[in-house]
C-alpha cells in the first residue's frame, strides 16, 4: 500500500513539474517590446504632427488677424486723406469765390 501511495505522490508531482508552461523566450518578449515600442513612436509621430498643424494654422490665423488690422488702418489712412483733399478742395474753392467776389468786376467797354 506504501508503494501505491508513493507511486501516485511522486505522480503529482512529476505531472505538476512538466505541466506547467514554460515562460516565453527572450526573442518573443523582445519582439512584443519591440512592437509596442513601434505603436508608442507611431502616436508620438501622430500626436506632433498634430500639434504642428495646430500651431501653423493659429499662426495663419493671427497672420491673417493682423494682415485685417494692417488693412484697416490703411483703409483708415486712405480716408483721412481723401477726407484731408476734400477739405483742401473747399478751401481753395472758397478762396476763389472770396478772390472773384473781391475782384471788382470789369469796367464796361464804351
């Protein structure tokens, strides 16, 4: 009965020994590091490119903010010299009236 007992221990533990998974090699855990490594540099690339579009458009889009600021100061500037050559043109203009006015009028031909 001892060596049945025995028999079927020793058993246990030699079916417990070989049944167990033996842990992965080192060529497959470096390739699973190597491919996650390749995912993150992926995301990364994914994620800057992103951020670089973002920044070149808030940079088109101040550009463009300014370039209507420049524009509306020009367009202001144009119309203070038109405004500028209008009152000129009054001024003149009444010179001349004031000059005809003053001007005695020629002597009629006898």
């Amino acid at each position: 009965m001892k060596n049945v007992i025995s028999a079927l221990i020793v058993g246990l533990f030699a079916s417990a020994a070989f049944a167990q998974t033996p842990a992965p090699t080192a060529p497959v855990a470096k390739a699973e590091v190597k491919q996650s490594k390749e995912v993150t540099k992926a995301e990364v690339k994914e994620t800057k490119t992103a951020v670089k579009t973002e920044a070149k458009e808030a940079t088109a889009t101040t550009g463009a903010k300014e370039e209507v600021a420049g524009a509306k100061v020009d367009a202001k500037k144009a119309k203070v010299k038109a405004h500028h050559k209008v009152v000129k043109a009054k001024a003149d203009e009444a010179k001349v009236d004031a000059k005809e006015a003053v001007a005695p009028a020629p002597a009629p031909a006898k």
